[in-house]
C-alpha cells in the first residue's frame, strides 16, 4: 500500500465509516469513503459477502475495502445473520424482540467480516463480539441493532446505551478493523 497508509471504504453507511476511522485514525491509517453501490451476494459466510463485493471495484490505483457484518442469535439458530439488513428493513427491531418472546437462550454474536484489496493482493479479516439480545429497546446511540445488543463486557448496557469511544473499546467492527490495521503496519 502506499506510504501515507490511505484506505478507501465502499459503503453508503456513515456510522460504519466513522467507527472504523476512528480505530484506523488510532493505528495512523487515515480511512475514506468511496460512495459507490457495491454488488451484495446472499451467501452464510461474511467473508465471503465481503469478499465478492470487492471484485468489481477498481483497486488497481488504491487500496479498497468492504465491511459486512450480521447478528447471529444462538436461541435461533444463528438468525438473522447474513440477512440481518432484511430483517431489521423488514420486522424491525420489535419484530426481533417478538420472535425471542418464547425463546429462552437470549446468547448473540455480532460479527464483522472486513475485506482488503489492493491490486493483486487481497486478505478478509473478522471480528467477533459475543453477547445477548434485551428484553427491550435501550438508548439512542448508534445504529442498527445496537439498542438490542448488549455485549458480554459492557456492564449490561446495550450499545444503544454507549458512547462511540464505548462501543469501539468492544464491538466485532473495532476488533476487525484492529486485525486490520495490525496486519497494515506490519507491511512495508
Ligand atoms: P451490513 O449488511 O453490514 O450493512 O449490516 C447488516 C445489518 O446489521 C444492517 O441492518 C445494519 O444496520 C446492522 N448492523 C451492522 N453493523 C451493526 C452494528 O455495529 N450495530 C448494530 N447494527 C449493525
């Protein structure tokens, strides 16, 4: 990659992006956004989403990644996982808290699947947080599923209910984007 560590990010999501240039901006990678619509294949693997999505973007010129991440509850098999956007467009949260109504194993996983191209080269890093679903709604921070998702280590508070520092100190995305950045600096 080029001397000035600058990675481009596909992604119409400005909270992803702005968590994740937080924790580059801490390991001196500076991360942009690169507004174009990526090409989503409906497969179980993260990695491999974000792998795909990557193929037809231009990398020759610059270094690019794509992140894709998912929920996967324990008590329903790993649901919604990789249709976890569907899933909140569609029934939304209130429709997640219903389906667990009856459902007595609340443990979740957030994961994080972060895919780097640059010319030839090309490497998928993931980041896991393990946790479990609320009973209820909780806070207004974040996005997404945050304010159902409370993670192993946050005191019992969702990540809805935590700053961005928070969150970034524990979520799947800091602990991709950190493999990520360890991996960057270890190379010339
Ligand atoms: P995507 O396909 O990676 O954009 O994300 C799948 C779904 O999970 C989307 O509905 C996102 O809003 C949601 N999501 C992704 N990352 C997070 C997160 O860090 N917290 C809460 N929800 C998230």
């Amino acid at each position: 990659m080029s001397k000035e560590r600058i990675l481009w990010m596909a992604t119409r999501n400005k909270n992803k992006y702005s968590e994740a240039k937080n924790i580059l901006s801490s390991m001196g990678v500076t991360l942009k956004i690169l507004e174009v619509n990526r090409v989503e294949v409906q497969a179980d693997d993260l990695k491999e989403i974000a792998s795909y999505s990557l193929r037809n973007l231009e990398s020759e010129s610059r270094p690019i990644i794509v992140e894709d991440a998912g929920l996967f509850i324990d008590g329903l098999n790993g649901f919604p996982g990789p249709y976890s956007s569907y899933v909140l467009r569609t029934i939304g949260l209130e429709g997640v808290l219903k389906l667990m109504k009856n459902v007595e194993n609340r443990e979740a996983k957030f994961k994080s699947a972060v895919a780097y191209k640059f010319r030839d080269q090309s490497t998928c890093f993931l980041g896991v947080v393990e946790g479990e679903i609320s009973t209820e709604i909780r806070g207004s921070q974040g996005f997404g599923y945050d304010p159902i998702f409370i993670p192993g280590e946050g005191g019992g508070r969702t990540f809805g209910e935590m700053s961005p520092e928070e969150k970034n100190a524990l979520s799947h995305r800091a602990r991709a984007f950190r493999k990520l950045g360890e991996w960057l600096l270890t190379r010339n």
